[in-house]
C-alpha cells in the first residue's frame, strides 16, 4: 500500500483525504480542529485515517497540508496587522486592482479595504523580467531596512508579492 494524504485545517474541522495508489481506493476523515495547536487535530486525525486504511506511516508516499485558516482571517478581517511588501513602483496595485469591472461608471460601487494599509505597504528596488531573468538584484540592506521598520511598525505578518516572484 502507498497513500497519499492531504490534510484541510479549517476553523471548526480538518478533513483529511487519502487515496491507495496500488489500488486506487479513497479514504475520508473528519476530526475537529484545535485551534489553540493545530498539530494535535492534523496528528489525531492522520492516526485514526491510517488505521482505517490498515496502514503503517511507513505506507505515506506524499503528505500535503493546507488550511483555510488564513483564507479565513483575511476574508474576515480577523489576522494581525499585515505588512505587505513588493516590487518598487507597484505597491498600490493590490489595492487598484484593474479597470475590467461590471460596475465601471456606479460610483455607488464600495470597493473592499485592501489588505494592508498604504504605509505598511513596502516596496524593494528588485526586478525580474517574466522569463525569470534578473533585471535588478534584490539587495539585502534593502530587506534588512524594511524588516526593521515591520518589526518597528508592530506588524505581525509580511506578504511579499514581487513582480513576477
């Protein structure tokens, strides 16, 4: 037998999934989540789905993990202040978004907040073409400069979302 599990973290649940790639069965479990320590539901639960399928952890080919936890924060507005830092020049382009919009001429229209406020969005003097040529090195005084202000600015969590990272 050789499984592959993955794991969902959500808020309430963690769903796990694994399939036998010898014999191509599937095998689902649900246990609830721990948010105070979410390994002890992804531990508990991959226990209990390894003695449904009669496996050993020895059996695991591949283990994938993802949660819906940040999803949820963000969408809710729930997360630490977040810093957000990217390619110098393009630091409003979360926030701008794009012109294709049902709604163009609706001045009723609300856009949501964006994600970071406008001075916790940082910008670094890299570049990278789209093929994945270096234009201009990231250099590291200039990583160095930005944390220490995140770190002075209190900020708990740091996006980066270079152009063509």
């Amino acid at each position: 037998m050789r499984l592959r599990i993955g794991v969902d973290v959500g808020g309430t649940f963690t769903d796990l999934a694994a399939i036998d790639l010898d014999s191509g069965n599937d095998f689902n479990y649900k246990v609830r989540s721990t948010p105070d320590d979410p390994s002890i539901a992804i531990l508990e639960g991959t226990a209990a789905l390894l003695e449904e399928t009669r496996a050993r952890g020895q059996s695991t080919v591949f283990f994938g993990h993802g949660t819906t936890v940040v999803t949820n924060m963000v969408v809710e507005r729930k997360g630490t202040p977040l810093a957000v830092i990217t390619t110098r020049g393009f630091r409003d382009v979360l926030e701008l978004g794009r012109q294709a919009r049902p709604h163009v001429y609706d001045y009723t229209v609300r856009r949501p907040e964006p994600l970071a406020r406008r001075r916790h969005r940082f910008e670094i003097d890299e570049r990278v073409a789209a093929d994945g040529t270096i234009i201009r090195p990231l250099e590291l005084d200039d990583i160095d400069r930005v944390a220490e202000t995140i770190r002075k600015c209190g900020l708990g969590a740091v996006a980066v979302c270079f152009l063509h990272a």
